[in-house]
C-alpha cells in the first residue's frame, strides 16, 4: 500500500503555512498577490490524494471478501470503490473478476472491455491479467474467435504464462 500520500500532504501543509505566515524582506510582501492562489492549489491537491486513498480502503475490503468467497459481497465493495473513485482501474479489474466468479460473464465483460488497452503502457503485467480474464470470460459465453484473440493479446504482453498458453 502506498503511505506516501500522508507525508505529501504534511509537506503541503507546511508549504502553505510557509506562504501564509513567511517572512517579508526590507519591508516588501512579495508573495501577497501569490499566496492565496497558492493556498487554494496546496488543500485542493490535498483533497484529491486523500479521495485517492479513500477508494483503495474499499479496494483491500473488496480483497478481503474475495479472498474469503463472498463475491457479492466483494462486489458491493468494489462498487463502493468505484463511485469514490470512478477511474480506478484495479477497482474496474476486480469487480470483474467478482462478477465472473458469480457467474454473471455479460457485467464482467462490460468492465474488461477497454481496460486492458488502457494499461498496456502502464502495467503490462496487469493488461495481460486484464486480456486473459477478458478471454475467459469470451470462453465462457461461448465466443472463441474472441477468447483467441484475447488470449493471443495476452501473451504478446506476458509470453511465459503457462496458464494464458494451456488456455488457448
């Protein structure tokens, strides 16, 4: 888990109060005009790593769940994840793969679909896991030229899985 943001925003913190309260040098303020839009930018650069660390809260209580087999119950927390925040991958990855355990394949498409092209610069590891879930879940609705490609895509990303190779 990345701690890193609570130390940042400390950091901020202290800037912002260097800002306000700083020292003004023969007599001039040169920061006044400056200091209250940067104050401003510091608590709203604030607000949105802490919203960041909000939805991985629900993420590792989703994990939780998962890792015990309640997957509707992993699925609410994945959900609760993503309405925090709407862009987190991992939440979008494991809410998937919640939903395909539950055997609801159509929802589990919906959210694979186009996550994997957007990780390939990021995580290549994650894009393949995202391209071989997203072909299991084609197997299961009984589309194999998909499930194919998919498969194919996923080791392109990640050649040595044996697991993506058997599948195919």
């Amino acid at each position: 888990d990345e701690q890193y943001v609570y130390f940042f925003a400390i950091a901020l913190f202290f800037l912002l109060l260097e800002f306000i309260i700083g020292s003004t040098r023969n007599g001039k303020d040169f920061f006044r005009p400056v200091r209250g839009v940067s104050a401003i930018v510091v608590f709203l650069s604030i607000s949105v790593s802490m919203s960041a660390q909000n939805d991985k809260k629900e993420v590792r209580k989703g994990n939780s769940f998962f890792k015990n087999g309640q997957y509707s119950e992993a699925e609410v927390e994945y959900r609760r994840a993503l309405d925090i925040g709407s862009l987190s991958r991992t939440a979008k990855y494991n809410l998937a793969n919640a939903l395909y355990r539950e055997n609801r394949y159509e929802e589990a498409a919906a959210f694979l679909k186009g996550l994997g092209d957007s990780l390939v610069c990021v995580s290549p590891s994650m894009a393949s896991d995202v391209y071989h879930n997203a072909a299991n879940v084609a197997l299961n609705q009984k589309d194999y030229q998909s499930a194919t490609e998919l498969y194919k895509k996923s080791l392109r990303l990640n050649p040595d899985n044996f697991e993506t190779k058997s599948n195919l």
